[in-house]
C-alpha cells in the first residue's frame, strides 16, 4: 500500500493486486472489500486494487481462447472439469501468475498503450512465493509446445526482464525472518533468476534514549518507588528489544545482495495516515 501511493503520486497509473487472499487493502483506504476488477481506492491518486480469484481467472482466460460464453460454459463450468482442474498441481497458482501477466503486457487501452504503469504484486510468503514464480520453467519443463508453452514463456520473459519486474523481499528485525530474507534472494536469483529490487525492513524501533540517558535508566533499576522501577524496567527492556533488532540488521546488511529501505515502527497500530507516513 505504501508503495502503490508512493508511485501514485508520481502520476504513475498503479495497481495493488492481491492474490486470492483475503483484502487487507479495501478497509484502509475506506472501501468495500476488494474483489477481481479493479476498483479505485483514492479519489485524487491513480490507484486501484484488485484481488485476484482463480475461477474468474480461468473464466477470463477461457473465454479470450475459446471466445464463446456459452463454450466456456459447456467446457469448464461441469462438476467434473472443476475438480479435475482443483486436482492439477500448481494450476491455481498458474491461473493468478497467468492474469498478472496479462494485466502486465496485453492489458491495454483504446489507444493502445498500457492500462497500467505499476503493478505491484502482493506475493505470497518464502515458500509459496518462491513456487509461484518458479512455475513458468516448470510448465515449459512439463510441456514444451502448445499454447501454454507459449504463454508460459512470455510469463517467465516478463519475470526475468528487469525493465519489467523488481523482486523485493519484505522482512523483519527478527532472526527467523531474516533467515528467510536471505534465503529467499539466494532462490530468487540463483533458481528463478529475478531481478533484484530492494529488501523492505519493517518496524525499526527509532532510538529514542542517548547512551548517557540508557546509563541513567540503569542506575533506576530497583528503585524503591514502584513506579519509577517500573519506567526503568521498561526502558531497560526497549533499550534492549533495540539492541537485538541493531544485531540481526547487522546480519541482514552483511548478507543482502540489494539495497536495504528500513521503515520505522509507527509505536502504534497501524492505519491509513501510517500507510502514508511509511509512503
């Protein structure tokens, strides 16, 4: 959402796609839940947000292949095709690539240009992200010929260009998920062969307390007053919370091979003037 506004704001007509999960986006921007078109999310900004669901996304692709409704009908919308299809390994996660493909290079205008200048592509977490994008190679590796074998390699020609695609990671402060960030960009390059955008690391404490102020606190630590003990022990432990988050970006630094945006904790539950403050 942060960076849908950023690029808004720059007259860049954008789009913030979801991927069959539920809308995280229509509730802050003041909106009915999103659905698969896009709908408008700001009155003043070129934004819009959609969710992608597989079924429609198999209906549309159908229909551009088959042309006729009534074909698409026969053909997909029978009890038997539906499970089949709900059978097939990666097919739901090839219809949603397949559609943010198409919302990339054919979705386009009267006029012919683009509908869209950025899309940004809410992925799912490491380990479904990292067999999302990995499938077009498996297709072609499945099926070499035939119609998919050539949407699958527009699919991974689009994922593979860096004029066209930026792969960013979004972490957190934490070993675990810093673990994971690296992991991530080691598969994404070496695997899928991405191109490498940014790594996002979010609620990075601010130092609120200088060195000399930490020593001071200390000192309080046991404080016979219960309340000024209290404010200590909880400085103590912010200070140190801090300290820890200070250790793995130092990891996270030596480790990532693309440049690191680090974003502040807003201290707060996180709403629609903390998206804009982050963007």
């Amino acid at each position: 959402m942060a960076l849908g506004l950023a690029a808004a704001r720059l007259g860049r007509r954008t789009c913030i796609v979801q991927l069959n999960t539920r809308d995280s986006v229509g509730r802050f921007f003041n909106r009915p839940p999103i659905e698969y078109d896009p709908v408008r999310l700001d009155d003043h900004l070129p934004l819009w947000g959609c969710n992608l669901r597989p079924r429609q996304c198999l209906a549309e692709y159908s229909l551009m292949k088959l042309r006729f409704r009534a074909l698409h009908r026969l053909v997909f919308e029978n009890e038997v095709m539906r499970r089949l299809l709900g059978m097939v390994p990666g097919m739901t996660e090839t219809l949603l690539l397949g559609k943010a493909w198409f919302m990339e290079e054919m979705d386009k205008g009267e006029d012919g240009r683009p509908t869209w200048d950025t899309l940004i592509i809410d992925a799912p977490s490491t380990g479904h992200g990292v067999a999302l994008f990995r499938l077009p190679q498996v297709i072609l590796q499945a099926v070499p010929v035939g119609p998919m074998a050539d949407d699958a390699r527009r699919m991974h020609a689009m994922l593979s260009d860096p004029l066209r695609t930026s792969f960013n990671i979004a972490t957190l402060p934490f070993e675990l998920p810093v673990n994971e960030a690296l992991d991530l960009q080691k598969q994404a390059r070496e695997v899928i062969g991405l191109p490498g955008g940014f790594v996002f690391a979010n609620m990075i404490l601010p130092e609120l307390l200088s060195a000399s102020s930490q020593a001071q606190i200390a000192g309080l630590v046991g404080n016979p007053d219960p309340i000024v003990d209290a404010a200590a022990v909880n400085a103590a432990s912010y200070v140190s919370w801090r300290q820890a988050q200070a250790v793995q970006m130092g990891r996270l630094r030596d480790g990532a091979e693309m440049p690191i945006v680090e974003l502040p904790h807003r201290l707060a539950p996180m709403d629609f003037a903390g998206i804009q403050a982050l963007s």
